[in-house]
C-alpha cells in the first residue's frame, strides 16, 4: 500500500471520503491542501462516458482560459518567408523551418512546450510525428495549432491555452492554473475548460457524458466533485 508524507495525510484530513463537492467548495480546498513550498498546479480529470477508441467518440480540442495556466509557455512556430518574423513580433521563443526539425530529429531538441506551424509546412512537419507524437507536442488543427494565423496562435498560446483530449481510459487531465490564484480566479478557469468539454460532447456519446471529475493540486489528495452540477 502507498505511504504518503504528512504534509499528504494532514490534507486528506480535511476531505469527507465520500462526500462530492460543489465545484466552488473543491477548488477552495484544492488551494488549502496545497501545501508543498512551490506554487502548486491545479489539475482537473475528467473521465467521459465515451470509447476513445472510436473515432466518432473522440474528445480533443483547446481553449484560452481567462486567466492563464501561471505557466511560462515556451513556443516554437514552424513556417517560412515573413510569417517567421511575425512569429517572433508576436513574441514566440523560436521561429524557423528546416533548421529546428533538422535540430529536433539530430539533437534531440526540445526545449519548448507548444509547437504552431502554417499549412503550408506540414509536408516538412510530418516527418516529426514519431518524435512529437508521444509527447503530446504534435501541431493539430483541432487544437488550432496547424493555422495560417500564426501570430494569433502565438499570442493564444502565450495567453493560456491549453489542450484537453482523452487519453487510452476516456480521462482528460488538464492545469487550470496555480494554487496561487486563489478559489475565484480557478473557478473562471474550471467553467472555460468543462464548458469546452461539454460543447465538445460528441453525437455517438450514448448515456452519461461525464462519469466523474476531481481536482487536485500537484502534491495533493484528489476532491470528488458533484457531476450533476457541471451540466
């Protein structure tokens, strides 16, 4: 069985088992349970009444939460001619073409955390699939990632988008921001991100959408939350 720390005991003291919370009261304890000497991230998961192994039941998409993840967002863009220094204006880390895929498939680089390319360079970018893939870094244009905007998507990235998709048991995790943030600023970020889930419901999705939901911060116990009150 598991041990955990103390600082992980005296937190789950202050959770009822088997009570479901209202979201407002989960994320207030997920703030007060966050007791490591970082500012912790809170996370949300959410496990679906779907078969993500059906294409017609797959839940992917992204959404810019109202105040950020409290995360520096480093981006890379793949594009060319003027885009690339536009990408730069708008403030991305990197810009290029050949030279970061050439730099990601030699040096095993990888020192940012969204990567956005135009269309037009996705002949070039698909050679990364086998690299990008596993880490959850592949552009997409469900994610908005593949976009002939690319200052926009820069700029989204930057202001808090996040990705949510289902993983191989039909759960979605996903930060919603930092500890930090306090109760009411997590609550604006929570209602984005479950409106986007729920908007997302696909048609094949037969039953009850959404199974359950808890929220955690990043070293503490995971808050049961009442589903019914998140439909």
């Amino acid at each position: 069985m598991a041990k955990f720390g103390k600082k992980y005991q005296d937190s789950a003291k202050l959770l009822e088992k088997s009570k479901l919370y209202d979201p407002a009261e989960a994320l207030a304890l997920a703030c007060q349970t966050s007791k490591a000497k970082f500012d912790e991230t809170i996370e949300v998961h959410v496990r679906l009444g779907v078969d993500s192994r059906h294409a017609d039941q797959q839940v992917r998409g992204a959404v810019v939460l109202p105040n950020g993840t409290g995360k520096k967002v480093r981006t890379l863009v793949l594009t060319k001619g003027d885009k690339v220094q536009a990408a730069l204006d708008a403030g991305s880390d990197y810009a290029g073409g050949q030279e970061y895929v050439d730099k990601i498939m030699q040096e095993n680089w990888f020192e940012f955390d969204v990567v956005i390319a135009s269309p037009d360079m996705m002949g070039l970018v698909g050679r990364l699939g086998k690299v990008l893939g596993p880490k959850g870094l592949m552009p997409s244009p469900k994610a908005g990632t593949v976009t002939p905007d690319v200052v926009r998507a820069v700029s989204e990235a930057k202001a808090g988008k996040i990705e949510y998709r289902l993983d191989k048991t039909n759960i979605i995790h996903c930060p919603i921001g930092k500890a930090s943030f306090g109760a009411e600023k997590l609550q604006a970020n929570f209602d984005t991100l479950l409106g986007a889930i729920i908007k997302a419901k696909p048609a094949a999705a037969k039953g009850q959408y959404i199974k359950s939901c808890v929220v955690a911060s990043t070293m503490g116990p995971g808050i049961k939350i009442n589903q019914t009150k998140l439909s």
